[in-house]
C-alpha cells in the first residue's frame, strides 16, 4: 500500500550464488565463545566496497553429526558485529551495508559431539542486478492504493542458495531493500 503519489521503481540486485566453504570444529567444553578461544573455526572473508548486504549462514542439513553450532562475525578492528546463536546449527549473521574491509567469521562448535563437518554459506551483495531475477512493479504510486510487485527467475542452478534484494525508488523515506533467498 502506497503512502504517497508519484513516480515508482523497483529494481533487482542479484540473485548471488553462495560462495561454500567447508569446514571442521571441535566442542567448546566451556560453551562460551571468544575469538581465538576453544572450540572456534574462523575464516577471514573481504567485503569490498559497495557491498550492500553481506550473509553469512549454516544449515543443519550440511552439518555432520548433528550439532549446535553457532556464528559470530568480527568487523576489521575485531568487534563483534554480528552473532546467531539458536539452539541448532541453523543460523544466520547479516550486514547491512558493511565497511569494506577483512571481517572474520567464526563458527563456534556450543555442542559437539567430538568434532563437526560444516559447510558455511556466504553472500556479498552489491547493488547491480544479474540479470537472473526480473522484477516488475507500478511505475506510479498512489495514495492509499495498492501495487503488486513479481519478482521472476531465470538461469538458477538447481542445488545453489541464492540472495538478491529489491530496491524501491520513488521519494525520500522508502523502505529498506527487501531481501529475497531462492533455493532453486
């Protein structure tokens, strides 16, 4: 529903494949994270400049045995910028329009029974589409009106993880990009 009248667009940013990486992590008798500390797998991931949203993810499906894993995310200084710490090793951190630089993400073995295989997700998103997600949307809006936006996807590998954004136009004061995950 619009809140305004006036010109509208809708554009598409990605769909970006995951990048996976494989990794292994002990337990952490203690359960309690610190970077460098037990039971702690990191990877040093750069963001360059542009990027408009970074996600980092696990999945239980890609865990071996079944575990409870966690993430954090440290930005270049060694802050903590990010963390998902559910009860399973489903989790996901996100960065909204991150400084470019070397973030480190940890994966932090909370409980494992011995030492886990894991796979980590991650996407960089940018702000240019990919031409593999279309979308279509008024081009004017109305006060108090409706308008439908469809997003449509082309050329997906089946198995992949995808993360796209949709990014509105229009005047000052729209909503953020709304974040999109195709599992084709």
């Amino acid at each position: 529903t619009f809140g305004y009248t006036g010109p509208f667009t809708a554009a598409a940013r990605g769909l970006v494949a995951a990048t996976t990486t494989a990794g292994t992590v002990a337990d952490d008798p203690g359960d309690a994270f610190s970077v460098g500390g037990p039971g702690v797998t990191a990877f040093p991931v750069a963001i360059p400049a542009g990027t408009t949203y970074a996600r980092f993810a696990l999945f239980d499906a890609n865990v071996s045995p079944a575990s409870d894993l966690d993430l954090y995310v440290t930005n270049p200084a060694g802050t903590l910028v990010a963390a998902s710490g559910n009860g399973t090793s489903t989790e996901e951190a996100n960065l909204l329009n991150p400084a470019a630089g070397t973030y480190t993400v940890h994966v932090h073995g909370y409980s494992v029974p011995g030492t886990a295989s894991f796979t980590l997700y991650s996407w960089l998103l940018g702000t240019t589409a990919a031409g593999n997600m279309a979308v279509s949307a008024p081009a004017t809006a109305t006060t108090g009106a409706t308008g439908p936006v469809t997003l449509t996807f082309t050329g997906l590998t089946p198995g992949a993880k995808y993360l796209g954004s949709v990014a509105y136009a229009g005047i000052a004061g729209l909503p953020t990009p709304t974040l999109v995950r195709v599992d084709p």
